[in-house]
C-alpha cells in the first residue's frame, strides 16, 4: 500500500499537478479574454502550439532554454495583438459578435495548425529535458523540471492574480469588462487594454506551450488536444472567472491522472466531459462568477 | 462651451433624436426636461460618445467630438455622470473612485491624493465605507459614488443624468446641495432631472424636450419660462 502511494500515486498526482500548472496558465488567458472581451478565443489552442514551436526554434538556433521561456512569452505578445487588431476588432461591433469572433478564431486556428503541420511536418519534436533527474522526498521521487514547473507557474499565476485584483491596471480591466461605455467615459483607454489584454493571455498560452514542450513533446496537434481541456476548465470554473479557472484547472487534471491509474486513460477525458456537462445542467454559469462581474 | 448641432440618432429602426440643437456657456446650468422616452438620456449618451449613429454635429470648445472615443471626449473635460449610475460592481468604493482620476491625465500624485480627498470630504459617507463593495451601497451613496467618481477628475462641463431619481427625501436634498456647490465653483452643469420643481433651484436656463427635439428654451429664472416649461412637459 505504502508502496503504491510511493511510486504510483504520489507521481501520478505530481505530473498531473505540473500538467495542471500549465492548463490553468492557458485557461487563464481564454478566461481573461472572454470575461473582458467577451470574445470566445478559438485559436487559443494554436497559440498554444505556437508557443511550443517557436521554443523548438529558439532551442535549435542554440538559445538557452531559461532564455527561451522568457523569449515565448515576448514574442506571442505582437501576435496577440495583431490577431485582436487585425480581425476581432473588425467585427467587435457588429450585433453577432459572437458568433463571428468564434467563427474568426476558429477560422485562424485552422490556417495556425496547417501553417505548423507545413512547416515543421506531422511527427512530433522534443526539446531536451533542461533540468533531469530530481530529488526525493519521503521516499517520492521529485523530477526537478516538474517541480520547476510548478513552482514557476504557481508564482505566474499569483501574478496574474495580483496585477488583475491589487492594481489599477487592474481595476481598469475589471471595470472594463463590466462596462465599456463606463470605463470608457472615465478615462480607460478601452481599446487599449483590450489589445494589452489580447496580447497578455496569448502569451501565457504560448509560455504553457513552451513550458511543456520538455514533458509532453510538440506536434501540430498539441493546440486541438490542450484546448478541450482548456475550454472543460473554463467552463466548469466559470466562463471568465480567475478563482474558477485556477481551482477547476488544479482538480479536473487531479482528477484526470488519479482517474488513469484505475481506469484506461482513454477514458479520462469523457470523465472530464461528464463533469462539465453535470456543471452545466446544476450550474451553467460554472463554480464562480465572471470577472468584473462581482 | 457646448454646442449642438441637428444632431440626429436612430436606434434600428426609431429615430430617436430628430434634429436636437442646444448650446451650454461656460458656468451655466442647462436643465433638459421632458417626458419618458423623448430623448434626454440619448442626448448626453451622444455627447459622452456613447452612440455612434449619429449624424449633426458635437462641438465643445470649437472642437468637434461627434464620433470620438469616449476616453477622448472625456479627456476634454466632460464628466458624465449616467442615468443609472453605473457603479463598477467586482469594484471597491475606493476602486471605483481612484478609477475617476484617469478622466484628467498629467497630475502628480499628490494632486490625484487631494483630488480624492476633496471628493471624500465632499461625500463623508464614501469614506467610511471605502472597502465596501460599489455595488453593496444604497440607492443614494452609489448616487453619490458616481457624481464623486467624476469629480476627482479636473473636469468642467458635467452631464448629470436623474441623479435623484428613486432616492429618499432627504438625499435629493444632499444631492442638490451638491449640484448647487459645483456650480458655483464654476463647473458647467447640463441637468437632467424629473424633479422639474427642484431642479428649477438651480438652473440658468431650461429646455423643454419632445420626441427628439428641443420645443422650447427659456431662462430658468423667468417666471413666464417656466410656466411655459411646465404646460410643454405637462402629462
Ligand atoms: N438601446 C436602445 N435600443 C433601442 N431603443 C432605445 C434604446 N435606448 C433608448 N431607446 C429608445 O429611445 C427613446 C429615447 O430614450 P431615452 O432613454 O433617451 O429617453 P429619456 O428621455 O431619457 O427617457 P426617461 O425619462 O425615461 O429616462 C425611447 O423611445 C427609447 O425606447
Ligand atoms: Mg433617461
């Protein structure tokens, strides 16, 4: 029993955690950027990819990975912002925005995946593992990168947290997300910390992708795979809301690894759907409220 | 200072604003009376830059803001405070306030703390319960949250949209002693208001509002002008 904790559990529930660090970092981008925008983000999932690929990249050109994970992040940032310039601005009046942001962004994700699938061929790549092997604690095995991971993107996602609940940057983008006219009519530059906003959540996805680029490899389908699990996490916390996409984020990938151990893992993922759809019948609003809105 | 120009606005299908021409002088308290669903929101909701569809024209100072962003308009030195109020609900009553000294850019900080202080002397209630949630106040002291949240901005035309609407006796009284205040420190008032009896108190000049145009303008202190006011609004 003791033995099962040690080295089945206690590592499953460990990679599922670090898994989970990066699902909530790309769900807090979509959640973000639908509570503010209201904009559902299809292509979320390719700036995702998009992260990971330009990591490979930097990474075969001889960049340092620790340069790297700070170079992914800058980089996605123009891309967001030209993809919210460029196309969800044109159509943000229009009476169907809705539909049009979703079928806009869909629309991009499909030029994204076949750009990569072009590019860089169908099989998967993977970046050298930057920190191997680990350390042990109370006889569980620690893998140094995952630790890494969990501890970088908790700090992350403490951040994001801050600047969105203790600032007035903050403030300006709770308030905006409320009410535009609003905000706008006190001095918020809307359109401004909407493209900043864009820009921000595209890069926690493309700093997801990169970061897990050592763990799960990069193919040009990763963004099809990690989306669902994104938009699941999303929806069961709360369509915009940061709490929901953080604790929802953490127990659906728990959930998920400890699940695998008992059952095929071809079968975690409709657990995970079975949850969302429970939430949507009981609670379709998802665990918590959406941002700016109390 | 303001001035409107046929300005026209549709929503869809209604034409709601048939030609509105109106001017505001520097100072001056302009009351826009009307019944239910004439216009009068939709006129300060264009001059804020609210709706878009409009055509006409929108100068303040000279300058044409017909189609400009809000945050521009703003920047000019318009404050708006809105019909119904819109206190920033996920937001502090202190959030909500600091988020007012955006409206005027380039003061210093001690400047932006004096702002706010003024604004708290100004409305005490506000500072006892700045932690608060906005939206956790009542009916008045969100009233008094939005008219303070414009305030701690450095603006000079401000449009006031029924701010004692559906308040108790007593803080209409607080409001418009308020109202009173900021004229007489010079602040350019464009007043919308059901209470016509009270508003009467305190503005220069009154324009009566039907379906989408101004039927009649008159000075606010001519007994003859106001008489005329209250036959046009009647009921
Ligand atoms: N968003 C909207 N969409 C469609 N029609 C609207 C909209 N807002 C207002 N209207 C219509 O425009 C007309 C003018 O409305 P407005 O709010 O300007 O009137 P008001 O004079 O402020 O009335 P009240 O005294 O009730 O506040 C009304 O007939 C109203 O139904
Ligand atoms: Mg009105």
């Amino acid at each position: 029993m003791l033995d099962y904790m040690q080295f089945v559990l206690a590592p499953q529930m460990l990679n599922g955690f670090a898994f989970g660090i990066a699902i909530v970092l790309m769900a807090l981008g979509l959640t973000i950027i639908f509570g503010l925008l209201d904009v559902i983000n299809m292509s979320h999932g390719e700036f995702f990819a998009i992260g990971a690929y330009a990591g490979v990249v930097l990474l075969a050109s001889g960049v340092n990975f620790w340069v790297a994970v700070a170079l992914v992040p800058l980089l996605m940032l123009p891309v967001g912002v030209l993809t919210e310039r460029l196309l969800v601005r044109q159509v943000f009046d229009s009476a169907d925005r809705h539909t049009l942001t979703l079928l806009l962004t869909l629309g991009l994700s499909m030029i994204f995946y076949d750009g990569l699938k072009m590019v860089f061929g169908p099989n998967p790549l993977r970046p050298d593992n930057p920190i191997p092997g680990g350390i042990e604690v109370a006889g569980v095995f620690l893998p140094a990168y995952r630790m890494f991971l969990i501890f970088l993107g908790a700090a992350i996602i403490a951040a994001v947290w801050a600047i969105i609940y203790k600032t007035s940057l903050g403030a300006m983008i709770r308030a905006a997300a409320f009410d535009r006219n609003m905000a706008s009519s006190l001095g918020v530059p809307v359109s401004a910390v909407y493209s900043a906003t864009f820009a921000f959540g595209t890069a926690l996805a493309g700093l997801a992708g990169i970061l897990l680029a050592p763990i799960f490899s990069v193919f040009p389908t990763m963004g099809h795979e990690f989306i669902v699990i994104a938009f699941t996490v999303v929806i069961v916390g709360g369509m915009g809301s940061i709490k929901g996409a953080v604790l929802a984020g953490l127990l659906l990938t728990q959930v998920q690894a400890i699940a695998s151990l008992i059952i095929s893992p071809v079968w975690t993922d409709p657990i995970l759907f079975g949850i969302m759809v429970l939430v949507l019948m009981f609670r379709p609003q998802g665990l918590f409220g959406r941002l700016g809105h109390g | 200072m303001l001035e409107i120009r046929d300005l026209h606005s549709h929503y869809g299908f209604s034409h709601v604003l048939q030609g509105v021409n109106l001017t505001l002088r520097p100072g001056e308290c302009v009351g826009l009376f009307g019944r239910n669903g004439v216009g009068k929101t939709t006129t300060m909701r264009a001059i804020a830059g609210w709706i878009k569809q409009i055509s006409g024209s929108i100068t303040y100072n000279g300058q044409e803001i017909g189609g400009l962003a809000s945050n521009a308009i703003c920047r000019l030195g318009i404050g708006f405070v809105p019909e119904d109020r819109r206190i920033f609900p996920g937001l502090t009553v202190e959030e909500n306030l600091k988020l007012g000294l955006m409206q005027t850019a380039g003061r210093s900080g001690a400047q932006e703390a004096a702002a706010l202080e003024r604004a708290y002397d100004l409305f005490p209630r506000l500072k006892q319960r700045y932690r608060q949630m906005g939206t956790t106040l009542s009916g008045g002291e969100q009233q008094m949250l939005a008219i303070a949240r414009v305030l701690v901005g450095d603006q000079k035309l401000l449009l006031i949209d029924e701010p004692t609407e559906g308040l108790a006796p007593q803080i209409v009284d607080e409001i418009f002693a308020i109202m009173r205040k900021l004229k007489s420190e010079g602040h350019a008032i464009l007043l919308v208001e059901q209470n016509v009896k009270r508003a009467l108190d305190i503005t220069d000049r009154i324009c009566a509002m039907e379906r989408g145009r101004i039927i009649l303008e008159g000075d606010g202190n001519s007994q003859a002008d106001r008489d005329a006011l209250m036959k046009a609004i009647a009921v």
